[in-house]
C-alpha cells in the first residue's frame, strides 16, 4: 500500500497550500511498528537494561561503600533530608566535608550548594525571589571559580548540580526554576563573591 500525497489548502490567510500524506497508509504503518516492538524476550534471552542484574547493583553498592560513589539521597522529597537546617541536604554536606580541599574551597563549594537547594524550593511565581536565587547561583560558581583552578572549578560546579539535582523531582523544580528565569538578564557578580 502506496501512501497517498494529496495538494491541500492552506486555513492561514497568505499561506499556501502543501501536501499531506493520506493517514490511512501511516495508520496501518504505525501498528505494524508497535506490535513488532512489544515482543516479549523469552526466558532464555539476557536481562533487559532497565532491569540491572543483582551483580550490578551489588557492584554499584561496593562502590558506594569503598567511596568510590558518592551516597546521595534518593528520596521522593524535593528537599531531602537537612538535619542541621544549614539549607544544603545532609548528604551534599557530607560530601563537601569529605573532600580534601581547603576551608575556603568548601565554602564556595557550600555556598553553591545552598544556592542550589534554594532554587529547587523556591516559589517560582514570585519574580523577586527567583531573581534572588539567579544572582546567588551566580555569585557563589563566581565564587568556585575563584577559589578552584578553571578545570577543576568547572568539574566541581557540574558535580554538585548532578548531586543536588538527582531525582526526577528535583529535576522537575530546577526545570521550572529556570523555565521561570528564561528570558531574564542578569549582570555579572562584581565585587565580593565569597561569603
């Protein structure tokens, strides 16, 4: 069966016409495709991917473990866990403390965790507050890049984002916060960025 191309007419005043496909062909085309892509591995087939075999999981525990992965909190709480009410999650704290930088390396390194964990609690449908949370994001990596070589400042300012941001919840708040920020203008930090 040969889809079918038929001249249309345009709705849009100033607009021409185009062609559309017939939707009869593309509908058989279609659940052809679907039905051929819902077979189901027999028992003898491998694990699928989305599915990680136990020694997988008891690698990535070993790893978490030995330190080799960090241990992040995987909870369905945009805020997580802050015991000690510092504003960054406990387990961003414990990795920060952990790293053997300098006390002012941690700082910058905290103070764009807090940054961070504001955005994701914010009011997004308050535009002072969401311009607020825009300049102290951009103070404090300001801040890691004047502390940390460029390298390494880059690393460590994506790092924390993909530990802050590391569930679809937190993903979904950071999106609407920057969705909220999307066609501002903000200046460069100037003067005293630290602290």
């Amino acid at each position: 069966m040969k889809p079918q191309l038929r001249r249309t007419a345009s709705s849009h005043p100033g607009v021409r016409g185009g062609y559309s496909i017939s939707k009869r062909p593309l509908t058989v085309v279609l659940i052809l495709l679907l039905s051929a892509c819902s077979h189901h591995p027999s028992s003898s087939s491998p694990a699928s991917p989305s599915a990680p075999s136990s020694s997988l999981l008891d690698q990535l525990n070993a790893l978490q473990k030995s330190g080799g992965l960090p241990t992040l909190d995987i909870s369905a709480s945009v805020a997580g866990t802050d015991a000690n009410q510092n504003g960054i999650r406990d387990d961003i704290d414990a990795l920060i403390a952990a790293r053997p930088d300098s006390a002012g390396q941690k700082a910058a390194l905290s103070q764009y965790a807090k940054a961070l964990q504001t955005t994701l609690l914010i009011d997004t449908t308050q535009a002072s507050a969401d311009s607020a949370a825009a300049v102290e994001i951009g103070r404090s990596i300001a801040c890691i890049w004047s502390v940390y070589d460029p390298a390494t400042a880059y690393q460590m300012s994506k790092d924390l984002q993909k530990y802050t941001v590391n569930t679809l919840p937190r993903i979904k708040a950071y999106d609407r916060f920057n969705f909220s920020m999307s066609g501002s203008v903000l200046t460069a930090p100037t003067g005293v960025v630290c602290g």
